[in-house]
C-alpha cells in the first residue's frame, strides 16, 4: 500500500499514463466532410449511405447541408461544446480597461 503524504502524492498515484480515446467523436476529416456534401448534391443516395460512404456521422452531415452547423476555420477548428467567446479581443481589452478604471476610482 502506497502512503500518501498529501494530496499532490495522492493525484500523482492516480495518473493514467497511457490514455487511449474511448469515443470516436470528431474522427473524420474536412475533406471526407467536403466531399460528402458534394456526393449529396449530385443526389445519388440519403444522408446515411453518404455518411458511412465517406465516415463523416449523417446528423453532421445533415446539419452543414441545411447550414445549421456551419464549417469552422482557423481558431475555432476542433473546437467541440464549451464556451465561446462573446466579445471580440478589442471589446474584452476595452472591458479589462474601464473595470480597472472604475475600480481605482471608487477602490482607491
């Protein structure tokens, strides 16, 4: 039996050091994406034969098609739940400014 003498040694006991991915979620590749959407246009099969024809899930598929869930580039790429940012990065530095303002002229 193993001692722990804080809880820094208790979290380091229970580390895993070789993680493997239980889910397959977000496995496949913009181009698979891109040429699926393609596929469908054409009209040669549903969305559930496109989907399993080029390993994209059909519900995402269906989604880019009818735009409610739209291609996402640059930062955002591989990005999946969570929180997003609301104010652009001049209206949160402008924010951060008037706080710090406000807080010396009534703090200080």
């Amino acid at each position: 039996m193993i001692k722990a003498n804080s809880w820094r040694d208790c979290i380091r006991c229970t580390v895993v050091r070789n993680y493997k991915r239980k889910t397959n979620k977000q496995c496949w590749t913009d181009e698979n994406m891109r040429l699926a959407i393609e596929e469908w246009k054409k009209g040669s099969a549903g969305y559930r034969q496109i989907g399993e024809q080029f390993n994209v899930p059909w519900s995402t598929l269906r989604d880019r098609i009818k735009n409610n869930n739209k291609i996402i580039t640059g930062a955002m790429k591989g990005f999946v739940g969570g929180f997003r940012k609301v104010f652009t990065n001049e209206q949160e530095q402008n924010c951060v400014r008037t706080s710090f303002a406000w807080k010396k002229f009534f703090l200080d």
